[in-house]
C-alpha cells in the first residue's frame, strides 16, 4: 500500500516540538534546507495502491535513514534511539513528541530494497544540496570530492 502521511493535527493539551527546541539546532536547520516533497512524490510511486498494509511516511523513513548513516547506528539502535531524542524526531517531520517506536528495525532493510540505486542516490543528492544550501560545503569542493570517490 502507497506511504501514509504524517498526522500533524493538533492535540489539545500536548505542546509542539517547533515551540519547545531550540530553532538553530543543526538538525532543525537542516530540516528545513532539504526538499522533502520530491521525494515523498517520486518514493511513494514504489509501492501499490491498496495491496497490504501501509507504508510508514517516506519522510519518516528517509530522515531515519539520514540520521542513520549520520550517526553510524545499526538499524535497531537508530529505532529505538530515533523514540528518545525529539530532535530526531522533528527532524523526520513530527512536530508531537512521540512515544513509541516509529517501525520495526526489519522495515529498514526493506525500504533499502527498494529505493536500492536511484532512491538512495536522490537521498544523498539532497543531503548535497542542504549542505551546499547551508554554506556548510561549498558547490566546487562537493563536485570536486564526489569525483575522488568514485
């Protein structure tokens, strides 16, 4: 079944994560320099209409797999540590502290199934483009760098 979407409804008595962390953290600035919607769009076309359950949201999983590769963590840890740490989690689009763990560890190895290639090299161009965004590389040394590790 195609990705479910983030519900970002408002919960009456529960604060929002946007109003409590700090707006120049790196992950919260980071956030907001990638394009998340293409990928959404183009991620959500990998799975069928109404066969199975439903995906987790794209952005949820392509966030844990940024900070994973981030972070160096294993697909349990970043799991279960992805539950503790609420900058993580708005970084992967919550804006509501959440409680829970967001998927099995083993649905990790399947979206890398099928975002094998194409996907995954769309993930590390936009991290590429935050960082160029953000000053934090510049455009002829990525160029530059990308070449030497090929």
């Amino acid at each position: 079944m195609k990705p479910s979407k983030i519900n970002q409804q408002y919960h009456l008595f529960t604060s929002r994560l946007s109003n409590q962390l700090d707006p120049n953290h790196p992950l919260v600035q980071l956030s907001k320099l990638i394009d998340w919607q293409p990928m959404e769009e183009e991620f959500s076309g990998l799975f069928v209409e109404g066969l199975g359950q439903p995906a987790k949201p794209v952005r949820l999983v392509v966030g844990i797999l940024m900070l994973q590769h981030m972070y160096g963590f294993s697909d349990e840890n970043i799991v279960y540590r992805w539950r503790e740490n609420p900058y993580w989690q708005y970084f992967c689009g919550f804006d509501f502290m959440q409680n829970c763990v967001p998927m099995h560890p083993t649905s990790l190895i399947r979206w890398r199934d099928r975002l094998a290639g194409p996907g995954l090299t769309k993930i590390f161009a936009s991290t590429i483009a935050a960082a160029v965004l953000s000053g934090a590389v510049k455009k002829k040394v990525s160029k530059r760098r990308l070449l030497t590790q090929r």
